[in-house]
C-alpha cells in the first residue's frame, strides 16, 4: 500500500498521522483531536476506544 499525501488541509495538528489514498490517520485522543478541526470540514471520525475487561 502506497502512502500518498492527498489531504489538502494540515488536519494532524501535530499529532502523529499518516495518509493512505484521500485518508488521513491520526493517532490522538478523539475527543481533543475534535477540539481544533474546523466545523463541517470533516466526513467521518473512525474510533477504536480500549477494551476493559474486568477480571481477565
């Protein structure tokens, strides 16, 4: 997979990113990442929150 930087806006704000095709990944807290993103500049936020399991 090719990394290609397509995106036409700086939407990292410092944090960790990468982009792939028209996609940008940033690796950052979402609720603080969403803080500094223009409003209705964005299509989706994709989250992968932490799996706490109690007792495993």
């Amino acid at each position: 997979m090719e990394l290609v930087n397509v995106i036409p806006y700086n939407f990292s704000f410092g944090f960790e990113s990468y982009a792939v095709n028209s996609a940008l990944v940033v690796h950052a807290d979402c609720f603080e990442w969403m803080k500094l993103v223009p409003e209705s500049s964005i299509h989706a936020v994709v989250t992968d929150p932490p799996l706490r399991r109690e007792g495993v």
